[in-house]
C-alpha cells in the first residue's frame, strides 16, 4: 500500500496567491481559513504576508503594488520576485475556486502537521512514558482542531454576536 499523500500543492498556493492579486475582495473568503504558515513554499509565506499586511490595513495591492515591495526582500531574489508575482496573476485564469484552492493548501497543511506529530512521537517513543507521549498527541491535535475553526464558529459566537454591545459601570460606579 503506497498511496502517499502529497503534502503541498504548487497548483493551488499559486492560484491562491494569483487571485488575491487579481481581486482583493477574494481576500474575504481565505482570510479565515489561512496563514502564512499554510504555504509550503518559503515563498509563498513571504508573499501572503506581504498581501495579507496590505489587505489586512485595508490597501489595494495589485502585481505591480507587490513587486516593488519584493525587490528588497532577499529571501525572494532566488526565484526572481519580481517576475514571479506577475506570473502568479497572468497563470491565475480565475478568482472563482479561491475558497477551494485555500481549502486544500490548509488540508496539506494539516497532513504535514500530523506528519510532524508522528515523527515527534517517533523520535520520543523509547525515551518518554506512554502516558507523557499521549498527553502531548492530544493536546497537539486539539491545538490542530482549534485552530482549523472559524473565529467565529458555533452557537456561542451567534448568541453573543446578537446581544448588543454595552459598557459595564455597574463594576466600576466610580468611574
């Protein structure tokens, strides 16, 4: 049985990447469900943060935007930055499937996380109890679980976002 599962996809970081360049408003639909650690690529960390900084202080960043900014960043001269990101906008045809595309780089994601975790536990199998070793296995899964939810998930987050916002003085009378 060698049905290895790959753990990045070169396709969908650059079409991810391409579509936040080619319509911001995209930015909306990934911004919950990634970070820069998602990406595989050194690069592409560097350059969805770049984008995300700029979106995130609510700036337009385009290709030719994004590019001045890569010229000064050495960790990007080794694939010619400043090419690279007109070439993620011109090979993106489509901004439609960036909520899928998102959705399988942080399921590769994931899978590389859980790779990390076995081969933690691999490492520390014959130096650490069983108990200790399960411990940690579940606390990192529950950290993975965690962090996979929307900020805004579950019925808690809908119940409290309907109660309006107020300032507690009754704690503080004095203020």
């Amino acid at each position: 049985m060698n049905n290895k599962i790959e753990t990045f996809s070169l396709e969908a970081e650059q079409a991810v990447l391409g579509s936040l360049l080619i319509d911001n408003t995209t930015w909306l639909q990934v911004a919950d469900q990634l970070t820069a650690k998602n990406f595989y690529k050194a690069e592409h960390q560097y350059l969805f943060q770049l984008i995300a900084q700029k979106l995130e202080k609510g700036e337009s960043v385009d290709a030719l935007t994004l590019s001045n900014e890569v010229k000064i960043i050495p960790a990007l001269k080794g694939i010619n930055g400043e090419s690279y990101v007109f070439e993620l906008m011109h090979n993106t045809h489509s901004t439609a499937n960036v909520a899928a595309h998102a959705a399988i780089i942080k399921d590769h994601a994931r899978h590389r996380q859980i790779k990390e975790l076995l081969q933690h536990l691999n490492t520390y199998a014959d130096e650490t109890d069983v108990k200790t070793l399960i411990q940690y296995a579940h606390t990192q899964f529950a950290q993975m679980e965690l962090a996979s939810l929307p900020i805004n998930h579950g019925i808690l987050s809908q119940l409290f976002s309907e109660i309006p916002h107020q300032p507690i003085n009754w704690l503080w009378p004095e203020r």
